[in-house]
C-alpha cells in the first residue's frame, strides 16, 4: 500500500522543537527510574504526583519522538531506512541485553523489536497504521484472559525469573515485560502517522496540543469512573481499565498517545521562541544525545548513587532531587561534547557500527 500524501521538508525550528521533546522525555525516564532505584515511596504530595503521573508516559513519549525520527527518514530514501533500521535494531538488541545485566528495566532491547516491526511496517498507509494500533491493544487484552500475566514476576524484588531462557524472554519481549512490544510497539506506529503531518504548521501544532489533551483527559477520566463502577463487582476486571503502565491497557495506551501529542505539540510551538532567547540551544545537544545519556544514567547516574548506598529508602524528594542533578549535569556534558564532535559517543558508535 502507499503512504499517504507527505507534507514538504520540515524547517530546522521543527527539528529542534522535536530535540526538546526528545529532551523533557529523557529528563521525565530519569526521574522515574531514579524513584524506582532508589526505593522511593509515594508520599501523597505535590512530587509524588508528578513521579506518578511521568510513569509510562515519559517513556511512551520516547517511544513516539522514535516512530516521527523513523518515518521522516522513511520519506526522504525508504530503502536506505529500511536497511539502515534493521543493522541499528541488532545493535540496539546488543547493548540492551548488556545494560539488562546491570539495569533489568532496559527500553532499549525492546526499542530493537520496535524498529524491527516498525520499518517492515513502514511502507503501510496511515490508516492502516491505525488499524494495526488498535490490533495491538486487543490484542494484549485477548492475551490477558489467556495468559497468566504474573509469570515469571517477582513483584516484591522487580526480578524476573527466567528472562534468559527462550520462553522466558519471549513472554517478557511480547507480553509481560517492562515495554512489551504488544502494544508498545503501538506508540512507535502512532509516532510514523504524526511523522506524516504538517508538524512544522501551527495548526497542527495546536491540534497535536488540543487533541493530545482531550485524549489524555478523556483516558483518566474514563478509568476513574469505570475503575469505580468495576471495583465492587470484581477488582480484577478494574484493571482492565487502569491508565498505569502495567499492564498497559487500551486506556493506558490512549492516555500515552495523548500525552505524547500534547507535549510534541507544545515543544514544537515553543521551539522558536525559545531559540530566540537562547534557552534552546542549551537544551538541544542533549536532546540529540539521549542514547547516550541514557546508558549514562544507569552507568553513572545510578552507579553513583549506590556508591552513596543510596539505592533503596529513599524519599521522593531525594530522588526526584538527584534525578533532576544528573539532568543538569548531562545537559553540560552535552554541550561541551558538542563542541568537538557532531554525535554523542553512543550515537557515533551506533552510526559507525550500523550506519
């Protein structure tokens, strides 16, 4: 099938904007995993609610700013992308399933599945693309009545039993891991379909920002008033509608759709005056270096903190704190790396190994 009509050539203040997004992303996986390391508990206070409500969506964001970058490449030489994806996938799958040595809730081994089926998919119509979104979310609940989803799960430690044996692996690549690829791999074809908009327009900067919202809005809501009418006649079918990562119901996905949009949406409007006052060059080397920041977050980042045996008991002020502190930090790395080299030392690596 053929792609829909493509808009013209996006000017740099779009690339940039998607920079920034790419950015508070990274910055809102940071927080997360932090609160997660350091055995932060919920508080019930004003931070607390904004660890909460980045779960899931910091990293569903990521994943979309990912499908955009694979479907603006996709238009400019199809078969070079294709091509170029699926070398980048087996390097993604490498150094993945080493970070899962030292960080067992790694993106970055899912992230290869993702572009695997992605690119394949790639040539697909938007609406087609669509279809196959709302196939993956029935999908997933199809597999919940099937399948046991605690398999596997230690819920206490975060540890999963039999993550390196063959059935193992595939049940958590597919169904019950951190970023399963059913339905995660959604976000990726939802970020193809916003690739083929006119992102450099303001009208589909405010649509991105209005439609993002109402989805978002319309996906907590929905799950608070069914949650309630559920709950007393069977919790179990509450989860059905939970908007929390996991599982990652349909309501879940809808809610990370809606938050990805809004915020693209807003980093696109934003991006030019920003640049105007010169915060956005600041921000967008680290915005292009997120693959490395990102092992750098658990290398160092969290290296750090258990030299500081600060890894468990923590508060969520301290870790949201040393979160925002290791954002600060990498964000002056970034722009003193850029200096002299044009890539981030992963995203050099990555380049040279795979193209």
């Amino acid at each position: 099938m053929q792609m829909t009509n493509a808009a013209p050539p996006a000017p740099q203040s779009r690339l940039a904007g998607l920079d920034l997004a790419r950015y508070l992303a990274f910055v809102g996986m940071v927080i997360v995993n932090f609160k997660i390391a350091m055995g932060a508990e919920n508080d019930g206070g004003w931070l607390s609610l904004l660890s909460g409500a980045l779960e899931g969506r910091a990293a569903a964001t990521f994943v979309v700013l990912a499908g955009i970058g694979l479907g603006l490449a996709g238009r400019k030489a199809l078969d070079q992308t294709v091509s170029v994806s699926l070398r980048r996938a087996v390097f993604l799958l490498a150094i993945g399933l080493m970070n899962m040595l030292i960080f067992e809730a790694d993106i970055l081994h899912y992230y290869a599945f993702y572009f695997l089926f992605g690119v394949l998919l790639l040539p697909l119509s938007s609406r087609t693309l669509v279809l196959a979104i709302l196939a993956l979310n029935l999908a997933f609940v199809a597999m919940v009545f099937l399948f046991e989803y605690d398999t596997g799960w230690n819920w206490e430690t975060f540890a999963y039993a039999d993550f390196w044996k063959p059935a193992g692996f595939v049940r958590n690549l597919f169904f019950n891991g951190w970023h399963p690829v059913i339905p995660w791999l959604g976000f990726l074809l939802f970020g193809i379909v916003l690739s083929r908009l006119a992102l450099s327009e303001r009208r589909a900067q405010l649509a991105l920002v209005g439609l993002g919202a109402g989805a978002l809005a319309f996906a907590e809501g929905a799950s608070f008033v069914l949650a309630h009418m559920l709950v007393p006649l069977d919790a179990e079918f509450a989860l059905l509608v939970t908007t929390d990562p996991v599982p990652p119901m349909p309501l879940y996905s809808l809610a990370g759709f809606g938050a990805a949009s809004l915020v693209i949406g807003l980093c696109l409007i934003v991006a030019r005056p920003l640049g105007r006052w010169r915060i956005l060059p600041l921000i967008v080397p680290a915005g292009r270096q997120t693959l490395t920041l990102y092992i750098a977050h658990i290398l160092v980042g969290m290296g750090t903190l258990e030299a500081l045996n600060m890894l468990g008991g923590q508060t969520i002020a301290q870790a949201v704190g040393a979160a925002l502190l290791f954002c600060l930090g990498a964000t002056i790395y970034a722009n003193i790396w850029s200096l002299v080299f044009k890539r981030g030392p992963i995203e050099a690596l990555m380049r040279k190994v795979a193209g």
